[in-house]
C-alpha cells in the first residue's frame, strides 16, 4: 500500500476552498462533474482567486458570470 503524503497547510487550506467553490457552482446550476472539470480546467485562475482573497461564493459567482 502506498505511503499517503501529508499536505501543507497551505494546499489543503486551497483543495478545501476549491471544494467550498464547487458547492456554490452546484448551487448556480453545474452538475457535480461540470464544477470540478471547470475547477480543474481552470486551476490557475481559480487559484489566484484564492490568493487574491475572494470568497469561495465570490469566486463562484465570478465563474458562473464568466
């Protein structure tokens, strides 16, 4: 079995805000899948959202508006 790797507190911090953003897009209307291809498609501007200091529901409403 594979060893599992332990996140830093800053990736987790931004894997947590992602999965709060796909609740609000699933909300706005995608589909479950819809909302994590969109986050992983556009992982780049989704993170500088994130550092940018954008809520998850800002953030989702920014890409729903998009």
């Amino acid at each position: 079995m594979a060893k599992k790797e332990k996140l830093d507190p800053e990736t987790a911090a931004l894997i947590a805000w992602c999965i709060e953003v796909e609740g609000f897009l699933v909300a706005g209307g995608a589909t479950l899948q819809e909302a994590q291809d969109h986050i992983e498609e556009q992982v780049e501007w989704f993170t500088d959202l994130y550092y940018d200091g954008l809520s998850p529901e800002e953030a989702a409403k920014a890409a729903l508006n998009d």
